[in-house]
C-alpha cells in the first residue's frame, strides 16, 4: 500500500475579475485594489493583493469566492471606480502664432532701415540721417538723448543690415512667444536705448556708435531674462541654462564691425544683453507678481515702442 499524496491546498481565486470584466475595465489598480480589499475586510472576508498581467490580483479563499465577488459588486455600485485620466507627456509643439506679427512689423523696420542707410529725399527735403541720428557720448552727454534711439535704426552696409535683421528677427520670435509681439519690441528698444546711455561714462567723449545689435542683444538678454525667471524655483540647476546659453551666444556673435570705421562695438553687445537681461527679468517678475498671466499689456507695450522710436526721429529730425 502505497500512502496517498497529501492534499493540496486550493489556490485562491481573483474575485476581481468577474467584477472588472462587468465594468469593463482592463486591469485593476493599485488604488482601486486597496479600497475593494478594505471594503472585503470590512465584510469579514480575508483577501490577499498580489501582482498580477496586467493589473493586481485580490484573492480569496475559494469558499468564500461567491461572497466577495457580491460584496465587490455591491461596493462598486454604490462607489463607482474614476475614469484613468493619462497625462500627456508629449512635448508641445512648436507653435508659429507670433510669426505673422513678427514678419510685417520687422519688414516695416527692416525698410526704415534701408532709408536711413545714407542720405535720401524725404518729400522734398534731403535728410543726413546718420548725421542726426548717429550715437556720439559727446552729444548724449549734452542733452540729445534720443540718439540712444535714433542710432538703433542706423546701419553701416548692406551686410551688417542683413546681419541684424536675420539675428533680430529669429530672437524677437522667440521672445514674443514668450511675452507677445508688442511686449517683445518693446523690451529690445528700451532695453537697446538703456544700453547706449550706459555707454557715456565708460567712453572718450566723441565716440560714435551705431547699429541694430545692441538691440538684438538685448532681445536675447530679455528672453534669457523672462526664461529664466519662469522656470520658477524647481530644478535649481536649469534656471541657469537659459542665462548660459545667451552668453555663449553673446560669445559667438558678440564680435563685429559696427561701423563705417570697421570699429567692434562689444560695449554695446554686452551692454545691451545685460540691460535686456534685468528688464525681462523685472518684466516676467512683475507679471508673476501681479497674476498678468495674459497678453493684455502687450499692445500697449507695443504702442510705446512705437511712440518712443517715432518720438526720438521726430525730435532728431527738428533739433
């Protein structure tokens, strides 16, 4: 006589499943699993939670299957499981809404430009716009102020015209995306004037200026500026990358003639993406303080842009 093999246990079943299936689901969760096994414990039936493909698993002993599938049934009726809402991970994509904008109102500029490149007729009346409108300390340092402005629309040649209008085009792009078109032309002006009134004390008097890319580099400090503080306090070691990146940009493109004199005006990169850095800086600051976080401002920012530039040629043209 040969003794018989012990018996072995029955394995647990998964009282989930019937109940998933009715509802339609596809798997049971970790939290969906926890509640419907408290709501078992509650009725006195022992459930174990495991892991199973895909999902969890709750078994129960097989005796007691029948009543935890009615118990799940009942709790589930009364407490209806939540829809899985997946968050998209996808990255947005890049969106060309401000392009438009930045197209008409840079053509417009880029033929104010082209006038003012040397001496032209307006109406009836010749006009030495480099003459009234050129960078000089010596002057700035005496009153005429506005040239800080009026030497942002000067160019020296065709190549450096080109130049300025290609690199000023791409970062206004971006930095409209970021506070809109009116916001982006008004933070490279003012920010591009600050920097030529900064350059009085630190050169000779007489030293003469002119040229867009002190405007451009302000326009790529205001968007390191605006990022950067956007970025807000998470992830502390990024904050410094967009500050970084306008540096090694300012570094590869900070470099060139500026003038008729084949002068490099690096003062006036580096003055002005300091000074486009701090005001899209205080910009972004302000709007996060005040809870502006809408485009509403920028038509007028766009506006005073526009009156400032019109402004300053108005008082050069008269002085």
């Amino acid at each position: 006589m040969h003794p018989s093999p012990p018996l072995r246990p029955s394995p647990w079943p998964d009282a989930a499943a019937p109940v998933l299936e009715e509802l339609g689901l596809a798997e049971l969760t970790p939290d969906m699993a926890h509640h419907w096994s408290l709501a078992l414990m509650a009725a006195g039936i022992p459930c174990r939670i495991r892991q199973g493909w895909p999902g969890m698993r709750l078994l129960v002993p097989p005796s007691r299957e029948q009543e935890a599938v009615a118990e799940l049934r009942a709790f589930t009726s009364e407490n209806p499981p939540q829809p899985i809402e997946l968050r998209d991970l996808r990255k947005p994509g890049f969106s060309w809404g401000e392009l438009p904008g930045v197209i008409w109102s840079l053509s417009i500029v880029t033929v104010f430009l082209t006038l003012t490149g040397a001496q032209h007729s307006l109406g009836a009346f010749e006009v030495d716009w480099h003459g009234r409108g050129l960078g000089d300390t010596r002057l700035m340092a005496h009153g005429q102020l506005w040239r800080a402005v009026t030497s942002l629309f000067l160019h020296a040649d065709i190549a450096h015209l080109i130049g300025n209008v290609g690199l000023g085009g791409t970062f206004l792009l971006l930095l409209a995306k970021e506070v809109g078109l009116g916001g982006a032309w008004w933070l490279a002006v003012a920010a591009g004037a600050l920097a030529n009134l900064a350059k009085i004390p630190f050169n000779d008097p007489g030293y003469t200026f002119l040229g867009a890319s002190t405007a451009v580099f302000a326009a790529l400090g205001a968007l390191a500026g605006v990022r950067l503080v956007r970025l807000g306090r998470a992830l502390r070691w990024r904050r410094a990358l967009p500050f970084a990146a306008g540096l090694m940009i300012l570094a590869f493109l900070g470099v060139g003639d500026e003038d008729e004199a084949r002068k490099i005006d690096l003062m006036g990169h580096f003055f002005g993406f300091g000074t486009g850095f701090l005001l899209g800086a205080a910009y972004a600051w302000w709007l996060r303080a005040t809870g502006n976080k809408d485009r509403r401002l920028s038509p007028w920012l766009g506006m005073a842009a526009v009156i400032m530039c019109a402004g300053a040629w108005f008082v050069a043209l008269i002085a």
